[in-house]
C-alpha cells in the first residue's frame, strides 16, 4: 500500500480518493465553508470606509474667438421722408393714389375744387382783354396827336410869310403917302398911338388867352377863367377897331386905301401866325398827355396779365405732385374733405434708403463706433438676418423719465424686404479676440481685484480627481464668456465655480459632463 504524505502548511488537506463504486463522504466541509463565510463578512465590516467625495460640475477651457456684442432694438426709417401738403387751402376733390403705391416725380397724387380759382380766371382775363384794347386807343392818340403837331407846325411858315408879305405891303403905301402924311401928321400920329396901343392891348389879351387854354388843357385853371381871357381879348380887339376907325378917320385926307389895307392884312397876318404857334403849342401838349395816356394804360395790361399768372400759379397749386420718386407712406387726405397749407396731405419716401434708429443703454455708448459691424433680425422677416455698419452715433443722449438713451444709426443698404416701421434686433460687435483661451464666467472667481479658476486635476491610482485654484488673468469679457491666460485649452474646470472648495479637495465629476484623455473625475481602480 503506499502511503499519503502529510498536509503542507497553508494547504487543505485532502481525502482519499474513494475506491470505484464507493460513496464519498465530508462531513468535514459544510462546518469550514461558514467558517470562511463568517471571516470574509467580518473583514469587509470592519475594515476602515473612504469619506464620501464631492460631485462638481465641470467644463473645458476652448480655444476660440471671443466676441463681445451689444444689442438694441430699433425700427427701420426712411433716409429720405417728405411731408406733402397744399400750397393753398381747399376742398379736396380727387385723390388718385393710395398708401403702398410707388409713384415718379412729377406724378399728380391729389386735386382741389378749382371751380372758384377758374371763375377768377376767367373775370382776370376779360380784364387783360379791356386793358389792351386800352392800350391801342391810347396808342392811337398819340399817333393823332402827333400828327396834329406835324400838321400845325406846318402852317407856321405860312403864316409868317403871309406876315412878311403885308409887312412890305404897308412899306410900299407908306412911301408912297409920306409927303400926304406930313400934313396931318400930328392927329395921324395921335390915332396911330391910339391904334398901337390897342394893338399891344390885343396881344397881350390874346397872350393871356393862349395861356389860359394851355392850362385848361394842363387843369390848372376853370374854364371860367378862359371865358374871362376871351372876354377882355374881344374888348381888346373891340378898342383896337376903334383906334383904327379913329385914325383911318384921321387920315382920310392923307391915307389912301391901299395903306388902310396893307396896314390891316399886317395886323391879320400876326394874328394867323400866333394862332398857329398856339395850334402847335396845343397838338404838343395833346402829344404829352397822349404818351401819358399809353404809359397808364401799360400799366394797366401789366397788372391785369400779373393778376392772371397769379391765378393760374394758385390753380397749379391745387395739385398736389411728387416732388420724387418715392412710396406713399401715408395719406391724410379723404374726397371732400378740406385740406389746409400746414397739415401734411401725404408722406413720401425713399424706400431704397432706410436705416434703422436703436437707441442704446448711455452705459453702452462709450463703446459704440462708426463702422463697427452689425446684424439685424426683424420680426417681419423669420430667419433672415440683415448686415451692415453703425453710420452715425448721435453725440446727445436723450432722456426718458430715469433712463438715458444713445441712438445709433446702421444704414440697411441692399435690404430689400425690409419696410420703413420694421421693428428689427441689432446685434453690435463691439470687440473680437481671435485665438483665445475661453472659459464660461460663472467659472471665474474675482477675489481682491484677482480673477482665479478651480481646475480639475483627473484621477490617478489610489488617488481620486481634486480641485485646484488656479490664478488667470481675464483679457476681455463677453456676456457669458471670458478670455483668459493662465490655464490651456483643454483643461477641465468647475463651472459655476463654488465658494466652498478648498485646495486640492478630492471631487467627483458628475456625470455627463465633458470627458477627456485621462478620464478625469474617475477613481483609480486597484
């Protein structure tokens, strides 16, 4: 038979293999399995428990741009904006256009009753009509009046003549009687006197006569007056005759006929030749008042053809035309109803120029450009944005009630769709940082002017994921976002960061939260 060794330390021992056929038996085996059992549950109880870890959640540091906006809500205008209203008051009477209907300069939008203005019109022109035929009457006598000056001076030379010849014919009768003469000298002298005085009488009777006509006609004097000058020109003539009478008495002994005669054809002669000087003295004035006349009735057709072109000025007034091109923004106007000069009838405008007006926080205005970049979402218009630059910003702010305001204005070039009364959203990029380290800000801590992270350095064997503050230094800020130095892109971070970590703490990340490469946040396995 051979033997079996005995058991090694650290070894179970173990039973003979039962011969075949028989049946095997431990009674030994039920009593060590719950002896193993119960050393096990008592190991696991009361060895030492690790304390429960902190759960964070936590984010990436990125690399990117950081874009620093602003927004504000504005509405779209347009560049170019006229109110059209009359030139003068009225009643409407036709309004051929509608708000919406694009119209070309010149186009006729609206009309007045012009019923009154044409009835003006009409009376104005029969006036420059009678101020014409005005014109050539008075034209008409000044060309008769010259003619009569023409005519008149004509018979000056006439009369002086028919003056010389019986001033040669008395020459001629008085050589022929001096020696008659001599005789009855002193009485024929004395009617002589007599008859010379007379003469001057005459004249100077006829003289006055002539002036007083010439005033007459001037209306410087009464016709009464003239009466008078005839009146002491026939006592003139009167006592003239007389004298003549008187001394052809006188030289009836020593006068023949023919001397009597010659001597009266003188006298007749003088008085045609001042008559005639007085006709062309009378036709020059005639002339003067004529060419008065016409000036006066110039006068006249220049007012009257004024007070036409004024009328028709007014008629063309009662249109209302645009002065562009343009759309009708708005209609104030209705058929039949009185429109006035100062309330605007119609607004025109310019809808390829439109700009949109945002008035921006006073807090924000320092950082607002010219050229700075802008999009704009309009309500009107879903998922179409509109891009373009800020044009002008305003250098005043306005206030309303406690808020003050900066208005921008950001020209919409090439936007077609957009109408003047869109409200839009504008969005301002004030400032780009390319190539940045970016971290949310709630990961950002500020402490004494210091800006600090809590950074998660991932789990190791036997040794969990811990949380350590790192100092950064932000560079700019956006409104969810900062930019940074001091950490890298990739590093995990806890966001929000809290107030209660304290330096290497061991954390747990929590779960769904961004992985990387060293599975940060797990613990080692052992």
């Amino acid at each position: 038979m051979t033997s079996t060794p005995p058991p090694s330390a650290g070894t179970v021992p173990v039973a003979p293999a039962p011969r075949r056929g028989a049946r095997r038996k431990r009674p030994w085996l039920w009593p060590a399995l719950l002896l193993l059992g119960a050393g096990g549950a008592a190991a696991y109880f009361l060895a030492p428990k690790a304390p429960p870890l902190t759960e964070v959640q936590t984010v990436l540091a990125a690399k990117g741009d950081l874009v620093r906006t602003v927004t504000g809500s504005g509405t779209a205008k347009a560049e170019t904006s006229r109110n059209l209203s009359f030139s003068v008051a009225g009643t409407v009477a036709e309004v051929l256009v509608a708000v919406g209907d694009t119209v070309e300069k010149g186009q006729l939008l609206a009309r007045l009753d012009t019923s009154a203005q044409q009835r003006e019109i009409e009376s104005a022109e029969s006036g420059v009509r009678s101020a014409e035929a005005d014109l050539r009457r008075a034209e008409a006598e000044v060309q008769r009046a010259q003619g009569e000056v023409t005519r008149a001076q004509g018979e000056v030379p006439k009369a002086q003549a028919e003056l010389e010849r019986a001033q040669a014919e008395v020459e001629r009768a008085q050589a022929a009687e001096r020696d008659l003469q001599r005789d009855s000298a002193r009485s024929t002298q004395t009617a002589q006197l007599a008859v010379a005085a007379a003469q001057e009488g005459l004249r100077s009777a006829e003289s006055r006569l002539s002036l007083q006509r010439q005033l007459l006609a001037a209306g410087a004097v009464s016709a009464q007056e003239v009466r008078s000058a005839e009146t002491e020109r026939a006592e003139a003539a009167r006592k003239l005759q007389q004298a003549q009478t008187d001394l052809a008495f006188a030289a009836k002994s020593v006068s023949s006929a023919g001397l009597i005669q010659a001597r009266a054809g003188v006298e007749t002669a003088r008085a045609s030749l001042e008559q005639t000087r007085n006709a062309v003295g009378q036709a020059r004035i005639g002339v003067t008042q004529a060419e008065a006349g016409v000036e006066t009735a110039r006068a006249g057709l220049a007012a009257a053809r004024l007070k036409v072109a004024n009328l028709q000025k007014a008629l063309a007034d009662t249109e209302l035309r645009a002065p562009s091109s343009g759309v009708v923004s708005a209609l104030n106007i209705t058929v039949g109803n009185p429109a006035s000069t100062t309330a605007p009838a119609a607004e025109l405008t310019d809808p390829s120029r439109l700009y949109l007006e945002v008035p921006f926080d006073e807090t924000r205005s320092p950082e607002l450009q010219r050229g700075q970049a802008v999009k704009v979402q309009f309500d009107a218009l879903p998922g179409e944005t509109v891009t373009g630059q800020i044009g002008r910003v305003d250098p005043v702010a306005q206030a309303s009630g406690q808020v003050a305001s900066v208005k921008a204005r950001i020209p919409l070039e090439g936007a077609q769709k957009v109408k003047p009364g869109y409200t839009g959203l504008a969005t301002v990029t004030l400032e780009t940082v390319e190539d940045a380290t970016l971290v949310p800000l709630e990961a950002t801590l500020e402490e004494a002017g210091e800006n600090y992270v809590w950074t998660v350095r991932p789990a190791a064997e036997d040794t969990p994921a811990s949380a350590h503050r790192v100092r950064v230094t932000v560079t700019a800020r956006s409104a969810n976002e900062a930019a940074v130095t001091g950490i890298q892109p990739g590093d995990r971070l806890v966001s929000p960061a809290p107030s209660d970590l304290t330096e290497g703490q061991p954390v747990q990340v929590a779960a769904g939260t961004p992985a990387d490469a060293a599975g940060a946040g797990e613990k080692a396995k052992p």
